[in-house]
C-alpha cells in the first residue's frame, strides 16, 4: 500500500473497514441539526448492581432526574455519615476520634473537616431512561449518540439492545453508533452510569476522588443524538509548520454508502478577522469503508504565529461534495488549530523558536460550585482571565483531562495546558490498568491534538510501584513517535526519565532540603540570592518545579456564603464555631488578612527565587487557588471559585510574576544605620520582545510613600531571558531617619518589583529603665514584684512556658505546609503574626499588621505562648495565627495588671546575641521604652492562678541543659523533637535521594551527669514507617560508642511506648541510642518520636 502527500495537484485514497471511533474532533458539524438528549429522564440507583442480571434495560423506570447533572445535584444519594465510603485517603483520623469534633459526627449535624462536604453522596451503578423521536430526516444517516463528561463507565440500549461494548473514558465523550438502532420513529433510551473504581487509577487522582470534584454520577456535558452522511469527515489532524508557512493535514473519509464515491474537498483557513490564505481545492476518492487522506496547505507569506502576546486561532473549513454517481453527498466541519511550534532549546522551552518560561499553577478539578468541571467556554475563560492577569501562562492539569470547552477557552487566552491522563497510582504491573492508560493517552491526544493551547503531556501524577519506570519510558517513545505536536514527560513529579523531554520534579523548590539544607525560610532570615542553577545544569532537558508554594492561610469565612450548590463548606462552619467557642470569631477577617499577607510573602520569594535561575524551564504553583480538598488546603491568594480573597490584588501579584520582572539579589534586609545595601540588580524577561535602550531605575521610599534616595543602572538593551544583570544597586543609609521601615523599587522599563527593608539605629548599650524588674519566670520574686506594685517585664526561659493544648506550637516564620490534618507530623503549625502597629508598643520597632521578614529573626527564637486559661478579653499585643484545626488563642506579647503591679510577658529571646541581632535587640529598645512610658496601662486585670496556665515549671531536661544530635536527620523532623514531650512530631532520618542505610544513632548531652535506671522509647504514631527493630543503648561520659551497651535489644511491633531498664543505674553525660536495624528491612530511615529519661527521684 504506498503512500503519497496531497497537495492541490495529487492525492491518494487508502482504504481500511469502517470504525467508529470516541470523539476526535475539534468541533463538530453534521448535515442535520442533533437532537438535544438534555431535559427530565427517568432513573433508579442500583447500588447492589443487580440490574444488569435483572434486565432494568427493559423496564421502564419511575423516578425523575435532570441531565446533564450530577445525582448530587438531583439531591440524590446517601446523607454524610461518619462511615460514608469516601473515594480517597483519609491520612488523620482526627475528625473521627478526636472528642473536639464529637459534635460534628452526630446524626443530623454530620459536618467533616478534610473536604467539601455533598449534600447527598453515592457509589454505585445508576440508571437513567428517556424516550426519543427520531424524525425521518434521520433515514439512511449514521446516527452517533454522543455524551460529555460522563462519570464514569457508561452503557448503552436502545429498546433493549445493547448498544456496543461498555465505554469507560474520564477524558473525552463516550459515542456510540446507533444507526441500526434509531430508525426514524420512538424509541426509548436506557443509560447506566456506575462510578465505582472499576480500575486503579488512584483514590487520589482529581478524575475521581472526594478531594476535589467529588467522585460522581452522571453526565454533566453535551447530551446529543447526531445525524450525518455517510459520506463524511472525520478525525482532522492538524500539523503547523511554521518555517514552511504551512500545515500539514491528515483526515479521515468515512463512507458507509457501500461504493466508491469521488469527489472534491476543499479546504480554508481563516482567523477571526477574516484574513484567510487561499483557498485549497483536489480530487478526493471517499472508498468504501475509511479513507485516509493526506495534504499540505499553505499558509500564506505571514501566517500568525500563535503565543500567549497573541494567540491567534485559525479555523480549517473543510468541505467535502462526493457522488457514488446516484446520490449526491456534502459534508462540511470545522477545525480550529493555531500556528505553534513547541520545542526546546538545552534547558528551556522555546515557542515558535524563541525561548519562554513557564509560569503555572494547577488545576486540580476544583468547583465547588456544581461538583464537576464546567463544559461551557466561558466558565473556562474565567478561569484563565484569573490566572492571566496574575500574570501566568501555564495550567497544570494534575491528574486528570479537562472538556473541550477548556482547550478552546486556553486557545483565546494563549495559554499553554499540562494535561494528564486521570492516575495517581502505580503503572507497569502488566495488568489491564497498563491497557487503560494506553488507551486513554490515545484519546485524550486524538480529540484534543488540534488545540494549540495542549502543549504537555504526562501519564499522571507521582507514579509508584517499581515498575513504573520501564513502563512510562516506553509510553513517552510512543507518544514522541505518534504525534510531535508536542513536547512529553513521564510524570509530575517523578521520575526523570531520559525519555523524558522535560521533567517536573519537586527538587527545585522551598519546601525541600533543596543543597542538603533544611527548608528555607525556617532555617536561614530573608536573603535573595539564592536560584537552582546547579540543578537545572545536571539536566539535558528543560526542568519544571513541581507543586511550589502550598503556603497556607487562614479560612475565609465570608465564603461560606458562595457555596449555593450541591457541595457545602461544612469544614469553615466547624471553623467558625472553634473561634466563635474561643472569643475569636471577630478577629477572623484579621488573621485571613494577616495571614494572607505572609502567604503573599512567601510566594513572591519563592517565584523570584525560580525566575533568577539562568536556564530554568519554569514553576507549577500549588497554588493560585485554593485546594479545598485533603484535609482542607488554604494555599491560594484565590478562592476555589478563582475569586479574590481581598488581600493581594492582580497588579501586586504580577509584580513578581509575570513576563517580565525585574529582581535583586541582597544578602539581607535588616541593616543598621551605618551600613550600606548593595543588592545586584536583574531582570527576567520573556516579553513578546526584546527591550532597547533601557535605563533601569531604583528607588528608596519611606512608608508614606516619600522618594528618599533615586538612581539609574547603566542604559542597556534587554534580550529575552532569565537573570539578566542589570548593575550593584548601592544605598548608604547614613542620612536616613532611624528606624525606618523602606521600600526599594527596581523598576525596568514600564515594570516595577519592590522590597522591604529596615533599618535601625547602630548598636548601643540598652539599660533598662530602674523601674522595670525582668524577670525569667512566674516565680516568687517576680511574683512579688507584682504585688507591690512593679512593673515587669517577663521574658522566660527555656522550658518555663506551658505547653498548649492539642500539641507543641514550635515557633516559627513561615507558615503551615499544605495543612496539618493531611501533614500531622510537620513542624510548622502557624500562620503568621497579627498586631496593631499603631500601638505605642511598637514607636521604635515599625511593622505592619502582619508578618514581614523584620519578624524573622524574634520569632525564630521564642516559645508561642497559648492564652486559653486566661479571659478571653486578653488579647495578645503580639498575637500567633494559630493552625484552623485548633483556633488556639496563641501569642508571643501581651500585658495584664496583676495585683499592683503591671506586666509585660514576650516569649521572645530578646537577650541573647543582641549584638548580632539588630531586628531583636530593636524590639527590646522599642519594648522597654512603652514600658517606661504613662502608655504602658493594661486594661485587664489576672490572677497569679491564671498566669499559672501560661508559664510552668522548667522541665527535667531543660534543668539538665540537654541537647539532642543524631547521626543525620529530614528538614521538619529534627533530633530535638525527641525531647518535645508531643508524640505526634519525631525525629526521622532522611529519606529519598539523601537517605542512608542503618545503622543509625541519636545522642542527648547533659551538662552534668545524670543517674538514670532506663529510658522509654515512643515510636512515631502516625505509621510504622521508620520504627527500630534492633537497639543498643550506652549512657556514659563520652561521645564516641565504645565497649559494652548499657542496654540492648528489640523493640516491639507497635506504636505502644517500650521502656528498656537496665540492669543497673547508669551514671554519664552523654545517652546514646543506636538503631542497629529497622524494623522494616525495606526501610533504611530510623524514627522516634520520644525518649523518656527514666531518673531517680
């Protein structure tokens, strides 16, 4: 069978037997109008499937649906219980077990916290009847039953018949021919959707998880009965060349009239705006069964290049008149396709042969609204105008296909799609999964391949099993081999597969041990210079960071009253009633705002630590919007309707996100009077084009927006690219009013980006005023200061704060990781600061309401206090955001009249290192002359019996000066948490690529010897990932292991805590703990969670 390209002068026609394929086409056009299947039809729920045995398909059916919908939306279904089958993880049994939320597993008040709740919930098979008049026009047609978005597999009978073989795609429109079938005259429709995971594809995976859309029933598209010739098109397939100035098109000729009919086709191409190439007329031969036909089609001298600056759509008009010499047919379709030619250039992506940097965010099937994913285009122009003007042009689909709707909505706004197939599970086992994913890929490329906007492809999301390698490498060669149109990786987030032609992968971001470090900005005070040059280098291919941000905020309760659907908040209602319970729901508006602040905060470093990486292919943002889903994951500046919260606007954002942004590389942002800032100033540009003649512009202004200091770079043209140097950008602040808190503008061309800096007095002796006792503890000295009258200032020491309620609250900067119900063990339980920095508390320590880099170092070094045994009228001065789950009254600052006297508790280390601590040694000056002012007058009056529930007694190890090290240990699961008394943090060793073998050790060091009979061990008890099989135990006053074990032996299975006595007392300085062997051998990383010292009294 040979083969020959079309051009308006050849042509060939190869013939294979008639197939019906699902949906493959751009747009549909058929020769008569489609009856619209949309409107009331008749269901039963078969939830023990017994329809099939019992033949439902040929009864007639009672009750009354609306389609396209959800059955949740019908309010069909089963009420939310405590046991309800949700489709995905569950990680925290909080809500299940924890007496906080007894009231919310009550039957009638079932309210759950860890996602959306439905108001009606099902699983199983349903059934849905309709009866259809096919009208005469109909006769000698194919007649094509065509359904959108359906949930999940689906069959088909007409009048009893089956139509076909089951059809099981979460991607594209189930079809099914029913040209023997639908005759002209009536006849009656018999559907059954079931949405129970039939295959693996993930309990997680956003096509059919609870987490997000909800695992539904139904149909929620286009519902038509199509009629067309049967002498059609199908299957257009567009192919761009831009170099050529041409298009390459392959289509299919379908001809069911049972002889060969030849014809004419004729083809045109034209924009919006009319502009069109000329037209394309040849000879074509429709042969008995399908057609293939092949040809190129020139595109005029300047073709429209599709991109983001201008996403030109063009639509291919293809006309087809053919005759088997008695009857005459025509046939008419339209395709729509852009003029784009994704490739790469070394470590980034190029677009129509220019370099280009994504910048994205995910779509993880999110409405909140209906449940499903809208099938109109302008619901998905929302979306994108969203993402746009937030200065992005790039949309991940993490585990699932979007509709149609939404590749056309991403053509109009040049965006470019990351689609995945529907999985979050384990490829490569050989079994029919392997089949499906095939399978589906196939069509997810064949129906949506025209749309310029599909420029990514993977299989899924973070695939696991230990085949799944080899079988994604294999599936990436046959993607690259069946259709270059675009560009295909294996997974999000893993692996890195050399036939990968780009990789999304999670090393390239904050919330990793990215160089062996700890997370970021936890560890280390605000610094800009920072970039993942030496990872992107290591890779032949462009990288993509995966998942970047998921830094959280504080629910927006004023949401609640957007959810007018099938699917209701019920999680911020338990929210609302946690704060309303504490004496905070006033304050909920605040800590969104606040939080939010240091969420914006987090991002913008985050995003600029990604646009100074030369040579980086771009970001995946987890996320603009909220994810409402696992356990409730407040991480976006939007809400999951993709609509402000109210605390950064689009033009803020796209300062530090968007095509162009200008940067600056500094070391630090506290200075003291009489240094000066030198920060390297850059630009990321990736405009439509490059810049000429700029001279780049700084600025220095002070909080009222004052001009203080302005300079100019050296004048220079600006390529397009990432990092660009720009010039030292220096600023002495000699002359400057002190202390300042300032903003440095950089500005490039019409592109602005600014910073905080601060700057405070040079370094002095501070006194404190004589009339101000300080003290370290709620003792009695301090105690009586108070009764006659004193004022003091308490600044306790180590271990002397109690611990809140529900868990330690470590202090620190940034703020919660996704969130603690899907994360329980992760350090980070806060969400920043709120304060009123008109308070004269604050005179010489300027601050915003919230959090900013100023507040990194105090907070890094302090113990939050908990505030719920005192009234609730006593709000903190300096107040802790605390995690929504527990809406504790937390803070780091408050004051209060006890006896006499007036207090001023900060848990803040403001006495250590002042000298080379500006930011706390500032605080301190500013802290003490409130207090030494007629200001300082607490309005509420406490007893020393509640101060009590604040500060407590120094723990024994605290006394005992111990400290902990361990031979290794994973950012957030340091060797301390062994001492922390919460059994819910521990310490664990690294895992993944920095992971070690055993045997493993950790060592706590006294400053005197210590006596002791044993140790209990508290294993971590989220998992038994990690737990010790093997120890040996040694106490003596060395550091090195050496001689006999104090102790040794096997931990239990279990999470129960195990004490090891030993034979005898022990006296040493030094405890060691050597893990010989796990208790897992495929687990090379130790845990513990507690080491009790178990001492004489």
């Amino acid at each position: 069978m040979s083969k020959v390209l079309l051009t308006c002068r050849s042509f060939l026609a190869l013939t294979v037997p008639l197939l019906v394929f699902g949906s493959m086409l751009s747009a549909w056009a058929t020769s008569l109008e489609p009856l619209d299947l949309s409107g009331p039809w008749r269901f039963r729920l078969d939830p023990e499937s017994r329809g099939l045995d019992n033949g439902w398909f040929r009864e007639t059916l009672e009750d009354t649906v609306r389609l396209p919908g959800s059955l949740n939306e019908n309010g069909i279904g089963n009420d939310v219980t405590p046991e309800t089958p949700w489709t995905g993880t569950i990680t925290s049994r909080m809500w299940h077990d924890d007496e906080r939320f007894a009231p919310y597993r009550e039957p009638g008040n079932t309210k759950i916290l860890f996602w959306l709740q439905p108001d009606k919930h099902y699983i199983g098979a349903a059934w849905y009847q309709r009866d259809v008049e096919i009208p005469e026009s109909f006769r000698d047609k194919t007649v094509l039953v065509r359904l959108e978005r359906c949930h999940w597999e689906t069959r088909l009978w007409v009048d009893g018949k089956a139509l076909g073989l089951p059809q099981k795609s979460l991607s594209v429109p189930h079809e099914y021919d029913a040209t023997a079938e639908l005759r002209p005259g009536r006849h009656t429709l018999t559907l059954r959707v079931d949405n129970t995971c039939a295959l693996d594809v993930g309990v997680n995976a956003h096509s059919v998880s609870d987490n997000t859309q909800t695992n539904w029933n139904g149909v929620v598209g286009e519902m038509k009965i199509l009629a067309q010739n049967p002498v059609s098109i199908e299957n257009i397939q567009i192919y761009p060349d831009i170099t050529g100035k041409q298009i390459r098109v392959r289509l299919d000729l379908l001809n069911a009239s049972g002889k060969s009919c030849p014809g004419t086709l004729t083809v045109t191409a034209s924009l919006p705006e009319g502009a069109c190439p000329p037209p394309l007329e040849m000879p074509v031969t429709a042969q008995d069964g399908k057609t293939w036909v092949h040809f190129v089609y020139a595109m005029g001298e300047t073709p429209r290049l599709w991109s983001e600056f201008d996403p030109a759509v063009y639509t291919l008009n293809t006309v087809l008149a053919a005759s088997d010499g008695e009857t005459h047919y025509t046939d008419t379709r339209e395709t729509t396709f852009g003029m784009r030619e994704l490739g790469v250039d070394g470590t980034q992506f190029t677009l129509n042969g220019e370099r280009i940097f994504l910048r994205g965010t995910l779509e993880c099937s999110i409405f909140p609204r209906t449940g499903y994913p809208p099938t109109d285009v302008e619901s998905w122009l929302k979306i994108l105008r969203a993402a746009k003007d937030h200065g992005l042009n790039h949309l991940r689909f993490h585990s699932w296909c979007p509709p149609e709707a939404a590749f056309i909505a991403g053509d109009r706004t040049g965006f470019l799609f990351h689609v995945e197939g529907p999985f979050w599970t384990h490829p490569g086992d050989g079994d029919p999964l392997d089949a499906y994913i095939i399978e589906e890929c196939d069509r997810i490329l064949d129906a949506y391949g025209n749309h310029p906007s599909f420029g990514f492809l993977a299989y899924g999301n973070e695939p696991g099993g230990k085949k799944s390698e080899a079988f994604l490498c294999n599936l990436v060669a046959r993607w690259k081999k069946k259709d270059p149109r675009r560009l295909y990786t294996a997974a999000a987030g893993w692996p890195m597969s050399e036939e990968n032609q780009y990789h999304v992968t999670y090393h390239p971001r904050v919330h990793s041990n990215y160089g062996g470090k700890p997370m970021r900005f936890a560890a280390e005070p605000f610094a800009s210079t920072s970039d993942y040059r030496d990872y992107v280098q290591q890779w032949p291919v462009p990288v993509v960071s995966h998942e970047i941000g998921q830094w959280c905020v504080f629910p927006n309760l004023k949401e609640i009253e957007k959810y007018t659907g099938p699917l209701k908040p019920r999680n911020f209602e338990i929210v609302r009633d946690l704060l309303a319970g504490q004496g905070m729901l006033d304050q909920a508006e605040d800590f969104l705002m606040a939080s939010g602040k240091l969420q914006t905060l987090c991002y913008k470093e985050e995003i600029e630590a990604a646009l100074r990486t030369p040579g980086f292919g771009g970001f995946q943002l987890l996320d603009l919007h909220d994810f409402p889903g696992q356990g409730t994951a407040l991480v976006g500046m939007l809400d999951p309707f993709w609509e402000s919260k109210g605390y950064v606007t689009p033009e803020a954002f796209r300062l530090f996100c968007g095509p162009t942004v200008p940067l600056l590389r500094m070391e630090k942002c506290v200075f003291t009077q009489g240094e000066t800032f030198r920060g390297q100033a850059e630009v990321t540009h990736f405009g439509p084009v490059a810049l000429a003649g700029i001279t780049p512009r700084w600025c220095v202004k002070n909080s009222m927006g004052d001009i203080l200091l302005e300079g100019t770079l050296p004048q220079q043209d600006i390529p397009r690219g990432s990092a660009i140097a720009l010039g030292e950008v220096q600023v002495a602040f000699a002359a400057l009013p002190v202390p300042s808190q300032l903003v440095l503008e950089l500005t490039v061309d019409a592109f602005t980006n600014d910073w905080h800096l601060w700057v405070y007095p040079d370094p002095e002796q501070t006194l404190s005023p004589e009339d101000i006792h300080i003290a370290h503890a709620l003792d009695d000295t301090t105690i009586a200061a108070l009764e006659a009258g004193g004022k003091v200032l308490l600044l306790p020491g180590p271990g002397t704060v109690a611990r809140p309620r529900f868990g330690n609250v470590p202090s620190a900067f940034p703020p919660i990781f996704w969130n603690t119900f899907w994360f329980p063990t992760q350090q980070l339980r806060t969400l920043g600061l709120l304060c009123d920095p008109a308070h004269p508390l604050f005179a010489q320590f300027p601050t915003d309401f919230h959090s900013d880099w100023q507040w990194w170092d105090p907070v890094s070094h302090a113990e939050v206090m908990s505030l719920d045994g005192l009234p609730q009228e006593v709000r903190p001065l300096v107040q802790v955001i605390d995690d929504w789950n527990t809406c504790r009254r937390l803070g780091l600052v408050f004051e209060a009249r006890v006896g006499a006297g007036r207090l001023l508790a900060c848990s803040m280390d403001l006495e250590t290192d002042l000298d080379q601590r500006p930011a706390a040694r500032q605080l301190r000056r500013s802290l003490l002359n409130y207090m030494a002012a007629n200001s300082f007058s607490p309005a509420q009056q406490l007893t020393v019996e509640q101060l009590e529930t604040v500060f407590q007694e120094p723990s024994p190890y605290a006394k005992l000066g111990a400290t902990v090290t361990a031979d290794s240990e994973h950012p957030g699961y340091e060797a301390g948490n062994v001492l922390d008394g919460d059994p819910a943090t521990f310490w664990h060793t690294p895992w993944g690529d920095t992971s070690a073998p055993y045997p493993h050790w950790i060592r706590i060091d006294f400053k005197q010897p210590v006596t002791l009979y044993g140790i209990a061990v508290t294993p971590r008890q989220d998992m038994t990932n990690g737990h010790v099989g093997k120890y040996a135990v040694y106490l003596s006053d060395t550091q090195n292991v050496s001689g006999r074990p104090t102790a040794r032996g096997a931990f239990p299975e279990g999470s129960e805590t195990h004490e090891i006595r030993f034979e005898e007392p022990a006296r040493g300085t030094h405890l060691h703990v050597q893990a010989m062997r796990p208790g897992n051998p495929d687990h090379p990383w130790a845990t513990i969670a507690e080491i009790q010292l178990l001492m004489e009294d």
